[in-house]
C-alpha cells in the first residue's frame, strides 16, 4: 500500500455537527455532492483562516464530514483508521466519526492510562475504549486528548477519490485547529424529547429550556430519546401517544426527570423517574442501583431471597414447588452464579445457571442474565431437556461462554482467570443463607413462646436468629441482591475477597500515583471488589475511609454472617420444636439476665452513663438507655479466672453490628482485617476497643427505624508493656508479631480520678469525658488494642434502646 504525507493550511473548526448514516460508495466513485463540497469551500485570509470566524469553522466542518460521509466507503474508512494506527472493530457509525476526527483534527495517540484507543463520547469527551486490567475498563477521559504532531497518513485510494483536495487541506500539524467539544453541562446534548399533558411548566418554556441545554423537542414519539407526561395521564391511562411510545418500549418519565437533570447539570437515569412500566404486564422493573435510596430499601427489606446457596433451586423458576432439586452428578452441583461490575464501562450485572432435576419430569436448564430488580430487561430462559448427557455439556459451554473457563477445574479445584469482559463465579457453599433460613417475623413470636429458656434469653436469641437483623445490614452494606446468597459463601471465596483487599492495601499504603492514574487504580480495585461480593450499588471507591467503610468493615460483616447462616441453618420448618433452645446450646456458650439490682448491673449502668455522648443523625441527636444487661461465658472466649492471670487488665466497650454479635460470641473476637490510617483500623490487625460507651455506640446504632442495639463490655489484658500513639503508626506489623498492647489517645479522655477498679484488679476507666491534651488527634475517643484474641474476654451485653432527645418515650407494660 502507497503511504502519502502532505501538508496545507488548516481552517479553523468548531463544534462537530450530528453523525448521519453511513453509506457504501466504491472508493474510485465521484459524484456531483464531492464537487459542490469542495466549492462550498470558505474564503480565506492570507493565514488560511477563515474570515468569517467561529460560525463559519463549525461549518467548515460540518461541510467535511458531510463530504467525507458521502465519498469514502467504509474500506477506505477502513484503511485511513489502520494506516494512521487506530481502531477499526468499532461499528461503521463509530468509524466514520472516528475517520471524520481524525482527517480534520489530526490521528489522536494512545490512552497515556493504558494504551488503549481514544473515541469521542456522545459530543462531551474523549474516553478509552481499552482495559486497565482483566476487571475494569479504562476510566481514562478527557475534552482535549493528545494528538500525533505529524501528518495525517493517506492511502492511495482515497488519495484518488472526489475529496482528496479538500483532505490535502487539513494536514498541517502546525496549522491544526483544536476540536471544541460540547459543554459536560448541557444535560441533554444529543437527545430528542417529546412532550405530553399539563406539566408544571409549560411545553414552550421547556422547550427553551431544553434546547438551552443542549437537547431538541419533538411532536412525535418517533426516534425520541423518552416521552415526559404529567401525573394525569398515567392516572387516566394514557393517550394514543403514550401507548405508542410504550409498544416501542421506549422510556416514559415525569416531568421531575427534566427539573433534577436541569439542576444537577447531568442527565438523571430514566428508568429511575418511569411512570407506566409497572402498568405493563412484566411489572415496574426498575433497576435497585437506580431507583431512590429509600425505596431500594424498603424492596430489599421485603424481598424474598431467590437462591438459598449451592442446593437451593432459583424461586422464579417455580420448580421447588413440585420438588425441584439442583443435579448432582459425579461429585458436582450443577448450580452456578456469576457476578460482574465493570465500573469503567457502568457494568453491573449477575448471572444464575442451574440444571434442576423434577420427579417425573425431564431435565430442566435455567438461565438468567440481568440487574438487580429489572426482571423484564433480563435476559430469562427455562428449557426442558431429554438428554442429560447432551443438556450437561450445554452448561459447561454456557459456564465457558460466561467466564471464559471451563467447568470441572473451577467446580472441583476451584480454578478460574478472571478473562476482560467475562463474568467471574460466586462461590456459593452448600448451606441455607440466613436471609431464607432464620426466623421471618411471622415465626418469631410463636418460636419464643414456646422457647424453654429465660424469657429475656429467649428474646435476645430470638433477635440473632431473627432475618431482620442480616437483611439489613446487607441493605445498609448495598450488598444485599436477592439474587445471590451473600451470606453462604464458601471460605475459598472470602478468602480470595481477603486477599484481593490486603493487596490492595499495601497498594496503596505504597503508591506515588495521582490524578487519573490514581482513579484508575481505585477504579480497578471497586470493578474487582463489588465482582466478588456483589453489590446492588457499586461505588468507585476513592479514599482510605471509603475503604475501610465499603470494603474491610464490610467484608468482616458478610464474613460474620456467613457464621451466622451455618450456625442458625434452616429455621423455616415447625417452631414448636423449640428451634431458638436448640440453636442456643450450639452456641456452647451460657447467657443469664443480670440482676437489675446487682452491683454489677449498677456499675455498667454508671460506666454507660458516664462515658456517653448522644449519637447524632443528620440534626437529631439519640441518647440511650439500658433494657437489660446480659453475662456471657462462652467456650470459645477466655473464662473471667483465665483472663484474671494476665497483667494489666482494663474493661472496655466494644462497638459491634447486631448482625456481628452471634459470631462474637460463638467464636470470639477477630483481629481486624486490615491496617489503615482511620479509626478502627489505624493499630493493624488488632482488636480495638473504647473506654467511652459513646465510640461503641456508634456501631450499635443502626437506623432511626431500629432503635434497639447492642453494645460489648469485654475485658482486654494489655500486657506489661503498653505503647501510647497519637497518630497512626507507620509499622503495624511489628507490634502485630509482638503483640504489644497499644493505646490511641483521643481528643477526649475519661476523668482519671473517677477510675476504680471491679473485681480486685480489673481496672474500670469510667469517667466523665473531657478535653485531652491531643487535640491534633485523629482519634475522639481513646482507643486500646490488643493483637492476640486470647488476650479479650466478652463479659456482658448491654441491650440498649436509642431515644432522641427531647421525645419522652413510654413503654406501656402488657396486660
């Protein structure tokens, strides 16, 4: 192929007009529109400017694209992308505009992120069409991307064609104008909207206000990008002109779609302000990541969890119902579920394949590919199969297709690369999540009843093996889809999310990067983190204190409650049977009620008091009193006496998630899961405790709708030697290995002279709070470590109620 470089003046250019269709011409083709281009040429000055200005450039290029659109095939488009080092496996569309930039404004260079190809995005931007790694797409973006400064490289068949004198125009690199892309705050560039009914505003003030902001209003519903209607259509059902834009699916939203998009500068999701799809017949199917935050809760608190773990048949499919079982056949569980979240590309989807067995029935296929809550836009197939052997080998192609692996070496030796646009697995254990399997509300007051322990016992079990607690702290965590049972993981797949987290810890604890290299590796990270552990609203995480919220204390919490399902098992049967006495003495441990009148009662109570500030959410503060304070002696936790023969013994609180507490007490304390420079996680590995009730009781408050909570007296040995820290330290692996005792000092402190001592030597900081020396300090409270759990010993639970401040609450006492 014959290469030519040439060089001219270059006009000036502005905005680049709309894409139209391509079309196929033979390259050596000269048609009369190629000669009326090249005469619709603008006068120039003796710079090769154009001396119309600014309109006159925007037409300029206009008119080239026009020209280019109309004489180059979509071989010689071809030929100019891959002689000039770009991409061509984009559609012909994508292509022309590609080829159209790249004559006019000259060949762009490589992602500087990842090397991958540049492509102008919807008129705003330039982003990167490549991968920062097998788990995210590139972030990269820009308005003014880095161009080659050499000429534009032509092939000889387009060198022949009608236009070549007007391509030969623009190929100086001195003289190359700069492409001036359309304003980020022009909400609705590039949309055409059409209007119905009596809005708030009238049609024609907003039809200026949205063609102020970069959008075109229609009459019709043909091609438009969604219809906007009042409330009163949807109420009487609908003109002809939203029943037709509901036959072409396309989106019907509310005129608050148009007042949020204008007032946040960006086009809001449509599917989040769709007014009709709940009167079709596949129901409202809005996605959960798109819907208001409130009410994403309040369908995840009432949804039904659809697969239990490795055995439990998908609910949609109906199959449970006349005995549907998962094959099982040669060692294998023919049930599989795979997640994927690619935040570079605004991924976020799961996938269910399962072989189910029926008595008297032919094999069946389930396969369902979609996102949270948009049942009607997944793609949903139920199939029979006669033949086992054939129907198998079609669910390890499918597993191959989905992943990019095969089937047997993941499912029986769990190996899997993760492949560039590939689902990854959700290793599912066999188990009942305890979202299906615990009590529901229905059963909870019939199992207490007729509980054979303690009455106050029977409730504070009844409470850890209740759902409410686990849905929704999954629901706060967003890692709550009904999709996929989050909490009955195996421990390969939380380890594997363990070390995907410490990994990228010591990541950034060590990297130099910034800006959009910065992004880029967070971005990586979350596309990887919320692949693992899918959530309903995946974040692109950006700062430490995002990650210990969004990814360590997350991961200790789905880690906790995958004990709890395994513990808890399957509740749903007769709760006559006295299940909450059962699942107690499994617990090894013995709880009993502390005596209102005891002394020790009388000190927790003071030690709360003392050390208590009111919780605030948003404006409302919370205060708090004890309902009833619980002993603990469990077998897997140090017993009083043991921990009595250590040194330098102190009781602290300890802030704990009710969805966190049966794992505590059936296992004992973990170390933290990481080291980070932020409250909770600044010590490493350790266990972190509080001597103010108010650290702790920020963790046990969980939402103003669920005021009741639980907070941790335990009592911490802190060896013979104790390190005082004001800010993080630097090596957290060394008083790891040595175990050393560490105390963070705080912004406040107790009042050292209110301290005494319970139970001969045990040390009780309770005090009133004031103002430390530390004010500098990260910390508000002082924070006390420990780095072997044999060094902690939990003692009490403190059931507390948060109450807000200035509202007088009366319990009324049954009948």
């Amino acid at each position: 192929m014959k290469v030519h470089e040439t060089r001219s003046h270059a006009h000036m250019s502005g905005d680049e007009q709309k894409k139209g269709n391509l079309r196929k011409h033979k390259a050596e083709g000269k048609l009369p529109e190629a000669e009326q281009s090249q005469k619709k040429a603008k006068s120039e000055n003796d710079n090769g400017r154009s001396v119309n200005g600014a309109g006159d450039a925007a037409s300029e290029y206009n008119e080239f694209c026009k020209a280019v659109e109309e004489n180059l095939s979509v071989d010689q488009i071809k030929e100019v992308l891959e002689i000039n080092g770009q991409d061509c496996s984009a559609p012909e569309e994508t292509l022309l505009a590609q080829c159209q930039d790249l004559l006019f404004y000259g060949a762009l260079e490589k992602c500087p992120l990842c090397g991958g190809n540049l492509i102008c995005d919807n008129e705003k931007r330039f982003i990167c069409g490549g991968e920062i790694s097998e788990w995210c797409s590139c972030v990269y973006s820009t308005k003014d991307p880095p161009r080659k400064e050499e000429p534009v490289k032509i092939p000889d068949s387009v060198m022949n064609s009608a236009i070549s004198d007007l391509i030969k125009k623009h190929q100086d690199p001195k003289s190359r104008p700069k492409r001036e892309l359309g304003s980020a705050d022009k909400p609705f560039a590039g949309m055409m909207i059409s209007l119905m009914g009596r809005l708030t505003r009238t049609h024609q003030y907003w039809k200026k206000k949205i063609e102020r902001n970069g959008g075109k209003v229609s009459n019709t519903v043909q091609g438009v990008t969604c219809l906007v209607v009042s409330p009163a259509e949807r109420e009487r059902g609908g003109t002809s002109k939203m029943v037709e834009a509901m036959e072409q699916g396309l989106p019907v939203v509310s005129e608050a779609w148009l007042i949020d998009s204008v007032e946040k500068h960006e086009a809001q999701p449509l599917e989040a302000y769709d007014v009709v799809s709940d009167l079709s017949v596949e129901g409202k199917g809005i996605p959960w990541d798109k819907q208001d935050p409130s009410e994403e809760a309040i369908e995840s608190l009432s949804a039904e969890l659809k697969m239990y773990g490795k055995r439990g048949v998908y609910m949609d499919t109906k199959l449970q119902e006349r005995g549907g079982k998962i094959l099982e056949k040669d060692g294998l569980l023919y049930n599989c579920a795979f997640s994927i979240c690619d935040l570079g590309k605004g991924r976020n989807e799961y996938c269910i394949m399962q072989l189910i067995t029926v008595p008297e029935s032919n094999l069946n296929m389930y396969f369902k590919r979609g996102k949270v809550g948009d049942d009607p836009n997944s793609e949903e197939r139920l199939e029979e199969w006669e033949d086992e052997d054939a129907a198998i080998k079609e669910f390890a192609r499918l597993f191959e297709e989905m992943t990019g692996n095969e089937f047997e070496p993941w499912e029986r030796e769990k190996k899997i690369q993760k492949k560039p646009h590939k689902f990854f697995p959700i290793d599912m254990d066999d188990g009942i999540e305890v979202r299906s399997g615990a009590l529901g509300l229905r059963q909870l007051g019939v199992a207490s009843a007729h509980c054979k322990l303690d009455s106050f016992v029977a409730n504070f079990i009844k409470v850890l093996c209740g759902q409410e607690i686990y849905k929704y702290a999954l629901m706060e965590l967003g890692l709550d889809p009904p999709d996929l049972p989050m909490g009955m993981l195996t421990d390969v797949h939380l380890k594997r999310c363990e070390e995907v987290l410490l990994e990228f810890v010591d990541k950034v604890k060590t990297t130099k990067e910034t800006g959009q290299k910065a992004e880029a590796m967070w971005a990586d990270f979350s596309s990887r983190w919320f692949s693992l552990l899918h959530s309903t609203r995946p974040m692109r995480l950006h700062d430490v204190h995002e990650l210990a919220d969004h990814a360590a204390s997350a991961f200790e919490t789905v880690r906790d409650i995958n004990t709890a399902s395994r513990l808890i098992g399957d509740m749903r049967g007769d709760t006559l049977d006295d299940p909450l006495s059962d699942r107690y003495n499994k617990l090894g441990c013995k709880i009993s009620v502390v005596d209102k009148e005891s002394e020790d009662y009388k000190m927790i109570v003071k030690y709360l008091e003392t050390t208590y500030e009111p919780v605030k959410v948003s404006d409302v503060e919370y205060g708090v009193s004890v309902q009833n304070v619980f002993a603990v002696e469990s077998n897997a936790i140090p017993s009083l006496d043991d921990i009595k023969k250590l040194p330098n013994k102190v009781l602290l609180w300890c802030g704990s998630w009710s969805s966190n507490l049966l794992r505590h007490i059936y296992k004992g304390f973990l170390p933290a899961v990481c080291s980070l420079p932020v409250p909770g996680y600044m010590f490493g590995r350790a266990i972190v405790c509080s001597d103010a009730a108010a650290e702790a009781a920020r963790y046990g408050f969980t939402a103003v709708d669920r005021p009741e909570g639980f907070l941790v007296l335990a009592v911490a040995s802190l060896g013979e030697e104790v390190t005082e820290f004001t800010n993080p330290p630097e090596d957290t692996k060394t008083l790891e290995e040595k175990k050393i005792g560490v105390k963070g000092l705080g912004r406040k402190k107790t009042e050292e002279s209110e301290h005494f001592m319970w139970r001969d030597d045990i040390k009780v900081p309770c005090g009133r709070l004031v103002p430390s020396e530390h004010k500098d300090s990260p910390l508000e409270y002082n924070e006390y470590a420990v780095y072997d759990p044999k060094q902690t010993s939990i003692r009490f639970l403190v059931e507390v109620k948060y109450e807000e401040k200035g509202t007088e609450i009366v319990d009324v006492e049954p009948e």
